[in-house]
C-alpha cells in the first residue's frame, strides 16, 4: 500500500508540473523569446530588404511580443536556407522565413537536386505578387512583337540561365525561335541596363517592380516599349499590352507557362518548417497579415518603394499545390522552354 501510495503521489506531481506546460498559451511561449525571421539572401538585396521590413513590425503583433532578428543563411538561391528549415530548424514556432519562389518549379524539375517538396511546409503567407515583362528600347520603334517580327527579330540581354529573367526570356524564344536571340555573359542588371541605352541590346525580360524602383524614368518619359506581359490578367499600367496567354496558342503551351510562372504570385513567400507546433503557426499567420496592413509598416515600405500585396498562407499553399500537380507532358515542354 505505502508503495501505491508513493507511486500515486510521484503520479501526482509530475502532472502537477507537465499540466501547465501543456496548457501554456501561446503569448506565454513567446513572451521574452527571441524569434529569428530568416532569408535565404545575404543582406542588401530586395529578399533581404523585404524580411526586414516585416521582421521590424512583426514582433508587436505576435501573442507575447518576442524580440525578432533577421537571420541570413545565403546559398544556392535560397536553396540552402530551405533545406535548413527542412531539416534542422526547431519546429516550436521561433524560425520561419522567405525564400526565392523560383524553387518552386525547379522542385518539381529537378526533384532530386533541390530535396524538398513545398507542400510539406508551413506557409505563413507571402508579402507581394510579382509580374514579369519583356520589353523592347522605344527609340528602335518597335511597339509590339508583330513589329518585332517584322523587323526581323529582338536581342535580349542577360546574366545567365540562372537568373529570374532568363526564364521569361526562354519561353519567349521557345515560342518565336527566329525571331528572338538571347545574350548571355553580363555581370549584373545594371550592366544589361547600360546596354540597352547604349544600343548593344534591343530589350531585356524582368520584373515590372524592378523597372519601377529602378529604372522609373524609362517608364515616365516611355523610354521603353512593353511588347509582353506574363500574368493571367492585365497588370493596370499595361491594358494595350497582351498576356503570354494571349500568345501561346495550345493549351499544354499554357500550362507549361503556367507551371514555370505561376509562383510570381507569391512573389516573397515566407515558410516555416514541416510540422511547425500548430497553435504557434496559427498565430504567426494571423500576425503576418495583421503586420501587412499595419500604418507604420505600410508608411515604412512606401517610403522605401516597396510594393505590399499580401497573400494568405492557405491561398499561397493552393498556389503551390496547383504547381505541383501540373501534368506530366506540361511539365516536359516546360523543361523544354529551359534549356
């Protein structure tokens, strides 16, 4: 009987202490915790200039108010920071981050080099929407592809077929092969840009923000033509200028297309690692959104001319699942548009 009694007691005391650790709140984990919001980027750079932004507001809207630091893991175009989360990061809530959408694709085409399948993550949300263009120098007087054509085709510069932009300069290509030539070998984008003004080049494909932080007068005093656009619907500053879509005539051209740009949407998505404590990752959802229409954060990024288009997480995740299940021979020609 003594030992029952020793044993009911010992019993006792151990769910006496695991008791308040099992109902510990949510606020109560983070409170005094240091939270590292990481980037797969070294700093300067817009993944970098986008995770500080958040990692600056975001900590007053998580339960508990924990002290957030950003925290670089640079290699392989993110690629290492994502397998990180993967395979070593704690998955109590404290580590979570943005990575190049571009893996996204590259997972599914090359499944065995990248390691890791992004539905198994825990999306948190993403902060904007990217689109693409290619565009051609105005003073050559080549206002859309017909003239392009017509003129007997367009050289496109870029760094290499590791860039963002390669990939629409690709599919371009692919899909007018006489009448598009692309030039790799530049160094960076502002040494494609001299080119472009120097005349060496006729255009260059990227990002529509780009242009816009960085080169807005090109777009002010119409330097520039836009000559394709690669979204599903028509940016607002563009009406007269047609989609990809509009372009690729078969419906497997579309969605290989599709598959390789759709992940623009979520242009600077942030993840957390399989299997993040569920409660935790609930709450750092609802604090990422709340951190997006935040006065002071949206004052801060519009100082520093940085758009803001916030994606839910369950929607980010519907993204990347449609991706991952585009079919097999939409896949190949996509494959196809990237060598």
């Amino acid at each position: 009987m003594k030992h029952l009694i020793a044993g009911l007691s010992a019993f006792a005391c151990v769910a006496a202490v695991t008791q308040p650790l099992a109902a510990q709140s949510v606020a109560d984990f983070y409170k005094g915790q240091t939270v590292q919001f990481g980037v797969g980027y070294a700093p300067s750079g817009g993944f970098d200039a986008y995770t500080r932004a958040a990692a600056r507001f975001i900590g007053k809207h998580i339960p508990g108010n924990p002290t957030v630091i950003v925290q670089n893991m640079p290699g392989a175009s993110s690629l290492t920071y994502v397998r990180y989360l993967k395979a070593q990061a704690p998955k109590d809530g404290t580590q979570f981050g943005m990575f190049n959408r571009g893996l996204i694709p590259k997972s599914v085409l090359e499944p065995k080099e990248t390691g890791v399948d992004f539905r198994e993550f825990t999306w948190i949300g993403s902060m904007s929407s990217e689109m693409a263009i290619c565009y051609h120098w105005a003073a050559k007087g080549h206002k859309t592809l017909e003239d392009v054509k017509k003129a007997g085709g367009i050289n496109l510069g870029d760094t290499s077929k590791n860039s963002g932009g390669y990939i629409y300069s690709s599919i371009l290509r692919s899909m007018s092969p006489k009448n598009v030539k692309l030039i790799l070998g530049y160094a960076n984008t502002g040494d494609i840009w001299l080119a472009i003004e120097r005349g060496e080049l006729d255009g260059n494909c990227t990002l529509y923000s780009s242009l816009q932080v960085q080169r807005p007068e090109w777009i002010a005093q119409n330097k520039i033509d836009v000559l394709l656009q690669f979204a599903e619907t028509k940016h607002p500053d563009l009406p007269n200028v047609p989609t990809i879509f509009e372009v690729a005539t078969s419906e497997n051209e579309k969605k290989a297309i599709n598959f390789l740009i759709a992940a623009e949407a979520i242009g600077r998505p942030v993840i957390g690692p399989p299997n993040m404590h569920p409660q935790r990752s609930e709450a750092l959802r609802k604090a990422f959104l709340d951190t997006m229409k935040d006065p002071e954060f949206l004052a801060f990024t519009k100082q520093a001319k940085m758009d803001v288009d916030p994606i839910a997480a369950d929607k980010a995740a519907k993204i990347v699942a449609d991706i991952i299940a585009t079919p097999k021979t939409a896949i190949d020609l996509a494959r196809a548009y990237m060598d």
